[in-house]
C-alpha cells in the first residue's frame, strides 16, 4: 500500500523487516529508493529523534561505494515517521545467500570481507562505529560479474540503542556477533565492529559461527571465556588472520583499513581453493532460535553450536583471562564459604555457605559449643571440690 514519507517520497512494497523498522522500497525524484521506516514506538521517542537529528550531517556524509549511503532523513511534522532515505541495493543481503550456499571458497568469503572492511575504514575515520556488522547489514549488488558487498544501517544500531537518560546500558546487538567488551559493559568502539566482521569471514568460511548456537546467555559468555576452533584446511596465514581479530582484547585486533590490506595480500594464495569440507554433524537448515528453549546443558552436552549449521565449535581459553584481566574465581572460591561465588546443589534445609543465614547460624553453633565448655569445666570443679570434702 502506498504511504507517503515526507513530501517527497512514497513508499511501494516492503523489502525487508528488522528489529529497528521496516525496509520499502520507495520512490523518490530522483528515481527508486530504499526507505528505512523505523518503528512507531522509536519515531514517537523524543531523545531518539534528537538523535538522529544531531547525527544527521554524519549519517549523509558517509559516501563510499561500499556503503549504502543516506540520502535523507525524514522526520513528519507530527511525529508519527522517522524514516532514513537509502540507496537502493538491487540484490540480495548476505544471509540469503548463505542460506543458499552454505559455505564460500575462501577467495569469495575474503572477497567481500575486503569491501566490508574497506566500508568500515571510511566509518571508524569519520568517528562513527556501525556496532551491528552481521550477515543481514550487508547487502550484494549482483549487477557485476561477481557480487560486491555494500554495508547498510552505519551508526543507526548505535543511535537506536544509547542508553537513555535516566537508564542503565545494557546489551544490545546480535548475540552471534557481539565483542566481549560489549558483553562486560565497556563502551562500543572501532574494534567492536572488527571483531563482528572476523565472525563474519568466519561463519563464510565455516558456514556456523564460532560462538553460536543455544542460550542467549551461553553464547555471551563463549565470547569472553572461549577461543575459536581451528578450520580444518584453511591456510595458516588466514586463520591467524582470523584470531588476531578475534582477540578477546581490542587493542590487538587489526583496524579496518590493516584488515583490508592483510586480506588482499592473501587473495592470490586463497585463488582456486574449494570451499572447505567441514562435518558438521548435523548438517540441518533448522534456525538454531527452534532449540534456544532447551536448557543450556543439555545444548552443550547434546546440541553442537553453530548458527547456520550446528557443529562444535569453541574451545576453553586455556589462559581464561579476557582483555579487561577479569579475575577469574579460584577453586576455593567456586567451592562456597564466606567470598565464594558459586551456588552448589545442596539437600532441602541446608545454608549456603557464605550466605547471613549460613552465617548466624555458624555463630550460635560457636556459641553453644562455648557454652558448653564453660558449663563442663564448672562442672569438674564442683566434683572436685566435693571429692576433697
């Protein structure tokens, strides 16, 4: 249904849904666009609309040609749109086609990493951090002869999801693709969007991601605690490539513009290779949400992770030290008592150790068993006594 956005824009058909809004495709003077619609609860938020009406001038000035770029942002009179006016991408994002091929050669996946690296180097420059880099974000022109990656939403996900005032900052993003800063509550920066789009390259070349796959919660935390699982077949030079951008500590990840130029120097090694032959175990299409229900030991002992295709991925750090050196609980602590920090299986009616119960009652304990003694050695004396009359 037509819907007019503005005075000089109308909406056609819709493209796409997402978590922020909806995506029509529209039309404008100068010809077919892309419309950006954002939910009605977020144009009707007055802080988010000053927002972007701050950000404005940035969200225009992102010109690349591996960045969709903002033509305009429209904000009705009376408050019912906030709609960003897009490049129109003829072509498909890039879950859809790896939904239809699995896994790419390594040179293809390389490829269009290498745009969207290229794509971030132009942002992080300008001061701007993308903070949502996901399969879904990035969108194919097939006009050519091979397609080319063009990434869409640059500094909405950040705008959207500012704490507001008055309101603690909390997680937000897609669970697959967050860095561990973003996990343990540190501010998103340049590294952030880094270590999403190694996830990326990797989830291309292995067709699952590192971390995926169960509770939300799981998945958090493999991406502080966990390193990678090697790819069987990839080239060294690329897979620790692919580690140092998924560094657990965001000074040693690469910057975009590094990571673009490692890539390139790697495409004539990676030119011919097939896509790699990885089991999987369970080679099903089934979305990894239809199992997140299940609780998570069952996932880990049963269910191999993965987000496209299910398949153990992660390993243990052995160093268990993330980049913000969290102190990791020692065997004592995890045992209970007054510092500890786990909550041990215990029979109905016992305390927790460490806990104020647990502790009063430890006191009255120390109390009679001193009581006791007293009475016991008074006791003595008063037969003694006896005993010498």
């Amino acid at each position: 249904m037509a819907r007019n956005i503005g005075s000089q824009y109308t909406t056609e058909r819709v493209l796409g849904r997402g978590s922020a809004g909806t995506v029509w495709l529209g039309r404008g003077p100068d010809g077919p666009v892309a419309i950006k619609l954002l939910r009605e609860d977020l144009a009707a938020d007055p802080e988010l609309v000053e927002r972007f009406t701050h950000e404005r001038r940035t969200l225009l000035g992102l010109e690349h040609p591996r960045i969709v770029g903002v033509r305009e942002l429209v904000i009705s009179e009376d408050g019912t749109d906030l709609a960003l006016v897009m490049d129109l991408v003829r072509g498909a994002d890039l879950r859809a086609h790896l939904t239809r091929h699995r896994r790419l050669a390594p040179a293809d996946a390389v490829a269009l990493v290498v745009d969207v690296a290229d794509a971030l180097a132009v942002a992080h420059r300008a001061g701007v951090v993308h903070r949502d880099v996901k399969p879904e974000n990035i969108l194919l022109d097939a006009t050519g002869h091979a397609p080319r990656a063009l990434l869409a939403d640059f500094g909405v996900a950040q705008l959207i999801d500012e704490p507001r005032r008055g309101t603690t900052s909390r997680v937000v993003g897609t669970p697959d693709y967050i860095a561990p800063e973003i996990v343990e509550g540190l501010p998103s920066r340049a590294p952030v969007d880094i270590y999403a789009l190694a996830t990326v390259l990797y989830e291309l070349l292995a067709g699952f991601t590192p971390f995926g796959g169960g509770h939300t919660g799981a998945v958090l935390r493999r991406h502080v605690t966990e390193t990678a699982a090697p790819l069987p077949g990839l080239p060294d030079e690329l897979w620790e490539l692919l580690q140092q951008c998924l560094a657990k500590a965001p000074a040693s990840r690469l910057r975009a513009a590094e990571l673009a130029s490692r890539l390139r120097e790697l495409q004539p090694v990676l030119r011919g290779l097939p896509a790699l032959d990885i089991e999987s175990g369970e080679e099903s299409d089934a979305p990894v949400r239809e199992r997140a229900g299940a609780e998570e030991s069952t996932e880990e002992a049963e269910t191999p992770r993965g987000a496209v295709a299910l398949v153990r991925g992660s390993v243990s750090d052995p160093d268990r030290v993330t980049h913000t050196r969290m102190r990791v609980p020692d065997a004592e602590e995890l045992a209970g008592g007054a510092n500890g920090t786990a909550r041990l299986p215990r029979t109905p009616g016992q305390r927790r150790a460490g806990s104020a119960r647990h502790g009063a009652a430890e006191r009255r304990r120390r109390l009679a068993v001193t009581l006791g003694a007293a009475l016991l050695a008074v006791a003595l004396v008063v037969v003694g006594v006896l005993a010498l009359a």
